[in-house]
RNA sequence: GGGCAUUUAGCUCAGUUGGUUCAGAGUAUCUGCCUUACAAGCAGAGGGUCGACGGUUCGAAUCCGCCAAUGCCCACCA
C-alpha cells in the first residue's frame, strides 16, 4: 500500500460504523460468567422522556473508558445496558404530547393511557438505545433491560412484599408534597427550592368581643379559609393582649382561638401567625399538638373547594390578588410587604407544590441507612470524589421516610388490594390477594371483583434502586450464577444531582436486599452546561444534538473532545471545539499511519541518531504507562488521556518519528522500522479505551491480524522498567538546542532548507550530534578556538555554541539579550548565595534539597563565566 | 441559617507528598513555513504578584487562619 493512495482525510463515519458492525458480529461485548475476574458495570439507564443529552455522551464515554481499559487487563467485563420508564416524567410528557392532539387524561382510561405509554416508550427506547452504539459504548446488548420489562416489573413488587412484611413499607395519613398540575404525590427530594420575591401580607383579624384586632403576617392569604388558630410566644410582650382571647377569620366569621408556642418568633412579621393546618407542616404539627381542626381547603388541582366560599372553583394564585383587593375593601390590611422567601417547586412540572394531607405508601428509611451510610464512610464503596461523602452523609443522618407512592399511571401498580370493608392485602398477583383476603377476613365468598387495587404507581425510583441486582435477575433468583458472579458490579458512573434519587438509594437496597455493595466505586461526571454556564438541557435549547455532533467530527473525535475538557467532579463548560480539537487530533494518528506505511524499508544499518531516539523514547513511553496507570487507580481519567496524549503529539510524531524518518527517497533500516511498529502498536492500545474506533481500524491494517482479532483484547501495554533517566536528560538537552537553533533560523530568515553548521566554542562534548544534525538541519558542528565571525551564542545548561553560517547575523539586540541573561544569572547566584548562607536553611533543609541548590549554584557559576566570554569575545568582535 | 467546593495566562483548566516537570497544558493571539505523513499541519514567540491579607516554615500556588467573589447541596421562619 503506497501512502499516497490513502487520503490524507480520515473519514470517522464509515470506519466506525464498519467497526461497530462487526463487534457486534462477533459479539465481542458478550459477557458470561468464567474463570476470569468479573468487571461488571450497569449504565444508569437513560429516561425514556426523550433522546440523549450531552451529559449522556460525557457519562456513557467515561462508562465505555473504564470498561474498555478492564477488558484490556484482562478482566471478564460487562457493561449492562437499559432504559428506565421514568414515571412522572415520561407521564408528564405523553400528557402534553396527547393534549396537542386535543386529548385530556381524563377522557383515556388507566389501559388506553398505558398503550398510549408503551408505544411513546418502545420509540424512544429504540433511538437511545441507537444512540448508545453510535458513541461506540461496549455494552452486551442481548442484556438490555427496561424498568418496566416483565423481569424487572416482578422483581420491583416482590421487594415491596418483603418490605412490607418487614413492616418497612407502611400506609400512612401524613403531609405530603402535592403536585397540582401532575396531580399526585411527590417525595421530598422531587421538591426543588427556589427563591422568589413576594409578598408579605399582614391581615387584621377582629379580636371576639372587643373593638381591637390581631394582625398576623402570611405570604399565602389565600389560605385563611383553613385557619383553625392564631398562634403567639408565649414569652411575647407585645402580643400578651392577645392570650386567651378569641379571633375571627375574615370572610368565614369563624371564631378561632388564640394559642401560644415556642414555635413563633417574635421578632418575625407581628409575631402573630395564622395556623393552616391542612396547608403547612409546622401548623399541622402545631395543630396536632393543640388538638386543633385540620380544614383541607383545596381541591387536587389547587383550587379552592367549597370552604373557599366565593372563590370556590378558583385557582390558588388567582384567588391570592383578588383576596387581597377584598380584604383590603373591608380594610382588614394592614401593609403589604415585599418579601422574598423560598418556595418548593415539583421538579417535573415546575409548579409549586401545596403542602397536603394525603394517605400514602411510605418506606421507613432509618434502619435501613444504616449500613448503607458506614459503607462510604468507611470507604466500602469509594466515591470519587470523595468530597460527596459529606453530601451523602448529611442526607444519610437526616433520612426521611420515603414517600413511595404516586397518583399516576404509568409505573407500576403497587400490589395492595381493597377489600369492600375498607382493608386490604399484598399480594403479588390478584389471585393470591383473593387467597389472603379470604384468610383475613374468613369470608370464602369474596371473588376477584370484591377486590380493588390500589390505583397509585411506585416512584419511579422504587425500581431504579434495585438496578444492578435486578439487572442480573438477583431478586427473582437471587442465587443465579450470573448474580453470584457479576454483583458487587465494580463502578458506577453518574451525574451528581441524582447522589440521593438513585446512588444512595441503591446502596441502601444492595444491604437490605443482598448484604453487600452493590458497587464498589462511584465516579461523579459534572454536569455539563454552555459557555454560558446554563446546565445543558432539551427545555433551554442549549444542547447540541449529540447525534450532530458524531455525525460531524466522528464518535472518536467527540469522546476525546468531551474528556479533554472534564476534569473529575467538575463540571465542565461545552464548547463545540473541542471537538474539533479530538477529530484534529485523530487526523493527525491517521497520518502517522500513512507515514508508517509509506516507508521503503531495507536491511541498512541503523543510523545512530535512531538507536538514541528508541531508547529515549522506550523510556518516555513506560514513563507515560506509568502515569496513566496512577492516574487511573485515582480515576483521574482526563489526565491519564492528557498524558498519551501529549505522549503521542510532542515526543511520538515531533520528535521521534521525525528523527528516525528517512530522507526523501532513502529507505529505512528493518529493525527501527520494527520497533517503530510496536511502539505505535503500544499507543493505539493505550489510546483504545478513549478513541475505540480510529485505533481499531489502524491497529487491525497495521499488521497482518488474526481472524478474530481485535484491539479490544488486546492488552494494556506494560511499564518497562528499563527506564534511562541519562537518556531522557541528555535528549531534553539536545532538544534545547534544537529549539534554539530553529529560533534563530525564523529570527534571522534563514530558510529551514539551508543548511547551516553550529559551531562549539571550547572543546565541550556535546552529546547527541547525530540528533542535532538531524533535527535542526545542519550541515555539520565544529568545535572552535574562539568566536566565529558574526555568529549569534546561545547557552543551554553548561554548553556554549554558535549556530555560524556564511552571513553576518549578529546584530546589537542580540548582544542585548545576552547581556540581560547575563544579569538574570548574577541575580539568579546571589539568591542561592542567600539561601546556602543561611544557617537555618542549611541545618533544616534535607541534604538532597542543598546538594541541589549547590549544583544549581556551580551550574549558575558556569553560565556567567561563558556569558561574560562570549560578551566580551562579541565587543572584541 | 448550616455545609461543601471553586478562584492559576485573553478563554477553559492541570498542578499528587511543601523543594527536583513549578509556575504548566489546551485554546486563542503574533511571526515564519503549502518542509514528500498531517495546513484538520509544522516550527518559533509573547502572555500570569497562582483572588486579598495575615500566619506556620529554612522554604508556600501547595499547609493553617481570616476576608472577598462565584457556584452547588441541605434546612419547617410564616
């Protein structure tokens, strides 16, 4: 193959998809249960709502990294795919989607909406899953499972039976967060904060039988229809006319009483508040505690219900400013404050969330974090960083029960029947609820119809927690091989913002369910937001589509884009350049392999300039192992790519490939040619795990393969522990003068086709000449008595030389400069003079530290000496 | 209100055990090159009081304290 028939482009689409093809051809992602150590990962499975995100991209490649790089040592890896029907979300989104077609929820039944929800997730569940090969993931597909698949839907109700005869799941009239427009419950952690400016109302309620009034401050007037009490400090002086008396709510005319708690602050607003009971958490504690009436004044859509008297019918916010004109004509306001405070919005719909008092299912979460928090605190389970044991541990210590159960339809039922009395039993089936009902209650005529199923869904989670158990069928047979086998899985890889939906929450049921992790390390992802520092999202319209993008520049070129820009933990700032930067960089490995395989070559003698430049860069490169292998164990995996990287650019294509490249029409000798072949077979394997597709093309046409063969079995190349620090020195020397000389070619307009010849004052050895010549184009290098005529000196460590050629370049700024290095010397000295005269530097210091200041003074001596020659050799001149 | 993190070149960020890769990379900028692998490239150059102040130390970008700015998490002040 003649080099110049390939072209000098790389093309990434129809490499990567020939690859793709046939990995998947000969199932090389295929994992079972063997002899070998067990890699396993699951994939936190992407919603269902939509197509995939950028952040996806950024997790799915560090996931492909991690798993890429094991199954190159050797391990047994599988990376399990999947889809998570995301419950309220993808519900909240066919809403939508039916209501543009003019349908409503309410027309559908719970079976029409289902087939409604099952055709929307089978295509969405298509495209990501299409996606997902797109970026080259390695996943053993035959795997794929769904949270809602028939194996996963089993399992997710036989947990809930066990924690319901653990007594762990119970039914309970509690405070919930409310979502109006979703209509259903949501846990506390589906509750996002936010700050908001508004008001602060301070309202006149008319004290029972005297002229006089209570003034109480509330951001929410719309609620007085549900007060069922005024609450004071007791400790209040200001507020002490107020014990024992009795007020009126506006409007209603119901007389409540005045009661004191602690719970008050004086200082805020009157220090008067109203008590809601059915509308606040603090007020219904508050109520419970004083035995007062709770009056729910909503309906499940926030509008007012018939305690709303006029204003029945009417939306919460709506009948917030219409109350306040009403009150206000009645002259029962006081003042209106704005005030800003924190309101709770549902993280799916972004409305706020009413406070409301609700039968629900909750799991008791207390015991249950028990060993879930001791394992990341003792690190057990490893997170990474490890900062987020802090945020972990604080959730973990202040655990509240979850609130399992949600008013939709999509998801799945909890298995609770009704019996026409009003109790119920869990059961799997309907059957055996039949079975149990009939025991408890000993009516043996009860028939399937007599029993109700609960109409609420699982949190969407409820199923995600159990994924890497479920995934392996570890509920249904919890002693199946491949469970015994792949669980603990090694490594998860998510996005921080979901540490307590879903990380915590795994951990909590890999104890309670199997007694041990469920995964040994977590690797935070940051997010990934626009230059603007917007976290990239479908809703914003800031993301890029990824599928654009690896259509553009190439899956590979994407991947190493994304990991050159995201440091562990930090989120990083998106800019589409980076991608170009990544398909730069793959262009420039393809053309390495054009140069490689242009090459004549023939049983010549190796030039010595060669065998310098393969054992520098044998050290150079198990240097570079080394490094990654740290970097890695510390899951630092952007270093690990920085460093092949800059391996692979600097030291591999600009300085030994281009030692060692032949002169044009000259042939290279076999065994450089040789060494050179494995040194790149070395790096397309070390660069595998980041760039999957562009190494196995090049690394299969590199040399004759095996049937069957692929890089992605091939291995991690080992550190080489003839490491020559010498050589590495005398290189970066030799480098030096290199850079040097090629300065002085652009800054005096010397051709880099000319040859010119360096001229060494003294009789310093210089080592490396074959490599000088080589690289800076010379002609030849002289030792010389004296200063050549109209040279430019430049000095490198010890070493004084000339780059001398037939013109007169030496100018007067030259002579500037090599005054002003002089001086910077002189200064340099009589620091170190300082430091090696100071008795506590030289009593404290380790002996290493001042043997090195001593060298870097001798070396400093050195330099000045020469400097002050060839200054004075210059004005001579 | 409590906690965590960040602040280093115009921009995006590395910098592990305090000294020996210590001030670094990518990108952008400027200069010169269409040099038989690559212009999606090569060679070279400029550019930073390491957020401020104080402390520990022989020695601080690095450790401690404090302050400032920014971001995130948590929390029932109406």
């Amino acid at each position: 193959m003649r080099s110049n028939q390939i072209s000098t482009k790389y093309n990434p689409l129809k490499v990567e998809k020939k690859w793709y093809n046939y990995w998947m051809r000969k199932k090389f992602f295929k994992s079972v249960p063997d002899a070998r150590q067990p890699y396993s990962v699951v994939i936190p499975p992407p919603n269902v709502t939509g197509v995939l995100h950028m952040g996806h991209i950024l997790n799915n490649t560090i996931q492909d990294i991690l798993v890429r790089r094991s199954r190159m040592l050797g391990k047994n890896v599988c990376l399990v795919p999947g889809t998570d029907h995301a419950s309220i979300a993808t519900e909240a989104k066919i809403i939508a989607k039916l209501s543009k077609e003019g349908i409503c929820k309410n027309d559908l039944t719970r079976e029409q909406f289902l087939e409604y929800a099952w055709n929307w997730t089978r295509k969405y569940k298509k495209i990501i899953l299409e996606q997902l090969k797109k970026i080259g993931i390695s996943c053993d597909w035959d795997r794929t499972c769904f949270t809602m698949d028939k194996q996963r839907s089993k399992s997710v109700i036989k947990v809930f039976i066990h924690l319901y005869k653990k007594k762990m799941i119970y039914r309970s009239f509690r405070m919930i967060n409310w979502d109006p427009v979703a209509k259903t419950a949501i846990s506390n952690e589906e509750v996002i904060y936010k700050e908001q400016s508004g008001k602060l109302y301070y309202i006149k309620y008319k004290i029972v039988g005297e002229n006089n009034y209570a003034t109480i401050a509330t951001t929410r007037p719309e609620t007085i229809f549900g007060d069922t009490a005024v609450c004071i400090n007791p400790n209040d002086k200001k507020n002490e006319y107020l014990k024992g008396k009795k007020v009126v709510v506006p409007f209603v005319n119901r007389e409540i009483p005045v009661i004191e708690d602690d719970y008050v602050e004086s200082e805020f607003g009157t220090g008067c508040l109203k008590i809601t009971p059915a509308h606040d958490i603090n007020d219904y504690i508050l109520s419970k505690k004083y035995g007062l009436g709770i009056l729910n004044i909503f309906n499940d859509d926030a509008t007012l219900n018939k305690y709303g008297l006029q204003y029945e019918g009417k939306d919460r916010f709506f009948v917030r400013t219409e109350i306040e004109k009403d009150l206000n004509a009645l002259g029962l306001i006081k003042e209106v404050k704005v005030y800003k405070n924190k309101i709770g919005f549902s993280e799916r719909t972004n409305v706020p969330i009413e406070p409301r008092l609700s039968v629900q299912w909750f799991l008791a979460m207390k015991k249950l974090a028990k060993p879930a928090l001791e394992a990341v605190m003792t690190d057990k389970i490893q997170f990474h960083p490890s900062r987020f044991k802090n945020i972990y541990r604080h959730w973990m210590e202040n655990i509240k029960d979850w609130n399992i159960s949600r008013q939709l339809w999509w998801g799945h039922r909890i298995p609770a029947y009704f019996l026409p009395e009003g109790d119920f039993v869990v059961a799997e089936t309907q059957k055996k609820a039949l079975v149990l009902a009939r025991k408890k209650t000993g009516n043996s005529g009860l028939q399937l119809s007599d029993l109700q199923q609960d109409e609420s869904s699982l949190d969407t989670w409820f199923s995600s927690w159990l994924w890497p158990i479920v995934v392996f069928n570890g509920i249904n047979k919890p002693n199946n091989k491949e469970i015994n086998y792949y669980y603990p899985t090694s490594d998860l890889v998510t996005a921080p913002d979901i540490i307590f939906f879903w990380v915590a929450r795994m951990i909590i049921s890999g104890y309670e369910l199997r007694q041990k992790p469920c995964f040994h390390n977590v690797y935070f992802t940051g997010i990934v937001r626009d230059k603007l520092g917007n976290k990239m999202s479908k809703s914003l319209g800031n993301s890029p589509e990824p599928l654009d993008l690896i259509n553009h520049y190439g899956a590979d070129s994407v991947r190493l884009g994304l990991m050159l820009s995201s440091s562990i933990g930090n989120d990083i700032f998106f800019n589409e350049i980076c991608c170009e930067q990544g398909r730069n960089f793959n262009n420039k490995m393809w053309n390495v392999f054009r140069l490689l395989k242009g090459w004549q070559v023939a049983d010549t003698e190796q030039p010595e300039s060669s065998t310098i430049s393969i054992l520098w860069f044998r050290t150079q490169l198990s240097l570079t192992i080394r490094r990654m292998n740290y970097s890695f164990s510390k899951y630092r995996i952007s270093e690990a790519l920085m460093n092949i990287y800059k391996l692979f650019k600097d030291d591999f294509s600009s300085w030994y490939l281009e030692i060692i490249k032949p002169k044009y029409g000259q042939s290279m000798d076999r065994k450089t040619y040789e060494v050179t072949l494995d040194f790149f077979d070395s790096l397309l394997r070390l660069f595998h795990p980041f760039i999957p597709f562009i190494t196995e093309e090049l690394w299969q046409f590199l040399k004759i393969r095996k049937e069957n063969e692929s890089i992605m079995f091939s291995t991690i190349p080992k550190v080489n522990f003839s490491e020559n620090w010498l050589i590495t020195e005398k290189m970066e020397e030799a480098k030096e003068i290199i850079s040097n000389i090629r300065a002085v070619r652009l800054k005096k307009n010397i051709s880099n086709k000319e040859k010119i010849v360096l001229q060494i004052i003294g009789s310093y050895k210089l080592d490396y000449a074959s490599v000088i010549i080589n690289m800076a184009n010379l002609s030849d290098i002289e030792m010389v008595e004296k200063r050549p005529n109209g040279a430019v000196f430049f000095l490198v460590k010890t070493t004084e030389y000339a780059v001398a050629i037939r013109r007169n370049i030496y100018t007067k700024e030259d002579l500037d400069k090599l005054k002003n290095t002089l001086q910077y010397y002189r200064d340099f000295l009589s620091h170190i003079q300082v430091k090696l005269n100071n008795k506590n530097f030289v009593s404290k210091a380790p002996v290493k530290i001042i043997e090195f200041e001593k060298k870097k003074k001798i070396d400093a001596e050195s330099r000045i000496k020469s400097l002050e020659k060839i200054i004075t050799s210059l004005n001579n001149g």
